[in-house]
C-alpha cells in the first residue's frame, strides 16, 4: 500500500527533496539514494533534469537500455520531465560517461 493511499495528489506539499545521480558509461542505476540508487525514497512525483552529458534514458519499473525507456531532456531544454510515481527506487536510468541527472520530488 502506498504511503499516500486517500490523500489528494493535487496540492504542492511543503515537503519533498531532491536527488542528483551519476550514471557511469553503459551502467543501469535507479532514481533513489545509497549505493546505485536502491534505497527507497517515496513520492508523489519526480521532475527530471540531465544536468551534463546527453543520451540519458529512464524507464519505470524495469531496466533502461539503448531502446527502452524515454530521454531524458537536457537542462538547455529548460523543461524537466514529470513522472507521477510513488518510490524513485522503481525509476531506472542508464547513460553513456559519467552523465548527471537532477530529481526534484514531491511527497
């Protein structure tokens, strides 16, 4: 069960945090905190930025390769990306050297 069941996803809470990974070239890691992102870190939703580097994919739920999964847009863009999702352990990105990768999330 999730952690907001019955609660109004529609307001902007005043809690929440923000994440910034590393990707090493070729690696799949997840959207959490602790050692490649496994540490589960609940949420509502989740803005994400590539702050350096380009070819950054994220898929939910399953690994992100070369064709699974959607880019994610650059900072030059000026627009983050929404992911309604209620854990960033279950978002899973893969780069190409050493890209970066904001999150902003929401609980």
């Amino acid at each position: 069960m999730s952690k907001f069941y019955n609660q109004s996803l529609d307001r902007v809470p005043n809690t929440g945090g923000a994440n910034q990974i590393t990707i090493p070239a070729g690696t799949t890691i997840r959207g959490g905190t602790g050692a490649g992102g496994a540490t589960s870190v609940p949420c509502k939703g989740a803005w994400l930025q590539l702050l350096s580097g380009t070819g950054v994919r994220v898929n939910i739920g399953a690994l992100a390769s070369a064709t699974a999964g959607i880019a994610v847009p650059a900072l030059a863009l000026g627009i983050p990306l929404f992911i309604p999702i209620d854990d960033l352990n279950k978002l899973y990105f893969i780069g190409t050297a050493a890209d970066k990768v904001d999150i902003l999330y929401r609980e």
